[in-house]
C-alpha cells in the first residue's frame, strides 16, 4: 500500500501550556482503492521540530509517501518520491 500527498494544511495554535505548537498534517489517499470499502484515507501531523516538518511544506501533490514513526508512534519523518504522473483525483 503507497500513500499518495492529496493535501496538506500548516498551523499554529497555544499548547495546553501555553507555549505556541507549530506543525503541518498531511492528508494521504491509499493508491489503489478497494472496490468494496473504498480509498483507505490517512492524516497525519508533524511537529516543526521533528526533521520531516521542512520537507513536509515542499513535497509536491501527487508524491508517494512513507511515514517513519518512532517509538511512540508518532511521525517522526518522511520519505517520499516524485510521481510518475500528475496527481488529479478522481471521485
């Protein structure tokens, strides 16, 4: 299963502590859907602190995308690939 960059939506808020959290989540759409249960959807958020964050705002649309948590579970970076073909999303 390839997870493809279908979006993504920076922001900036006050922490429960009052300190201010910064970071990007990314939506991703599975490649290739199910004809039953439909296109497996994800999201998920990266800290601006965390070394995936500067990639993050730059990959293009369309791009295939690899999460790697750490021990947490958490995103902790990404790798990703240029598409073969242009991204367009077909519903």
């Amino acid at each position: 299963m390839a997870l493809i960059l279908a979006g993504r939506n920076e922001s900036s808020f006050k922490g429960s502590d009052g300190n201010q959290v910064t970071g990007i989540t990314l939506h991703l759409l599975e490649d290739t859907p199910d004809p039953v249960n439909g296109t497996h959807v994800e999201r998920f958020y990266i800290h601006e602190k965390k070394p995936g964050y500067g990639t993050a705002k730059t990959i293009p649309f369309g791009s295939v995308i690899t999460p790697v948590y750490n021990r947490y579970g958490k995103v902790e970076d990404i790798i990703w690939k240029t598409p073969d073909k242009p991204f367009s999303l077909k519903l």
